[in-house]
C-alpha cells in the first residue's frame, strides 16, 4: 500500500488474510476477479477499479491449486511471475519471505501487449 495513492485498490488472491495486516487499508485489499482469459481478466480489474494485480509464489507455482485454478488465474496471470513489465503490468516490487514471494504490478492502460 506504500506505493498506492488514496483509493487506490490492491487485487490479491488472499485478499482476506492480507487485511489483517493492513486494517486502515483493508477496504481497498480486494479479491481477484474469475475471468476466461487474460483480456477479459484486465477488462474486470478496471471494471472494479483494480490498480494493482498481485500474483503470489505459493498459489501460483502449484499445479493443482483449486482456488487459483477455479478463478482462472492459472492462465489469466501466470505470466505475472516473472519481475518484468508485460502488456498493461508495469512490475512495482516483490516481497519475499521464507515461505515465498509475491509481485506486484501496477495495471497501466498505457501499456500494451
């Protein structure tokens, strides 16, 4: 949230857990959306006024995680592991402890595919 302005809305699978480490912020940590595809997974953060998507080591890197499969970020987001802008995800940082890591990536509609 250090990067974000006021409003500004974090989308992260766990969006749950994460609020109880930002209280005063945790209207703006929201879960991310279930999509079909990439494009229509950009189409709904913008819809519900996602500023940053965060993609995370732990979900994201198992092959048979049910929720992240159920959402379809398996495929909507996959791309998001590696630390680097792609399409309309400008990379802002990765956080890592001992159990893994997220990044996170601003979603920029300046940005193209």
């Amino acid at each position: 949230m250090k990067n974000a302005q006021p409003g500004e809305k974090l989308g992260v699978y766990m969006f749950d857990v994460v609020r109880i480490f930002v209280p005063k912020d945790a209207q703006n940590i929201i879960s991310l959306p279930q999509a079909d595809d990439p494009s229509s997974f950009v189409k709904t953060c913008l819809e519900q006024q996602i500023t940053y998507v965060v993609w995370a080591s732990r979900e994201g890197l198992s092959k048979d995680h049910y929720g992240y499969h159920k959402l379809g970020l398996d495929k909507n987001i996959v791309f998001l592991r590696d630390q680097k802008n792609i399409g309309p995800y400008e990379f802002v940082t990765q956080v890592k402890s001992k159990r893994g890591y997220v990044n996170i990536f601003r979603l920029n509609l300046n940005r193209r595919r």
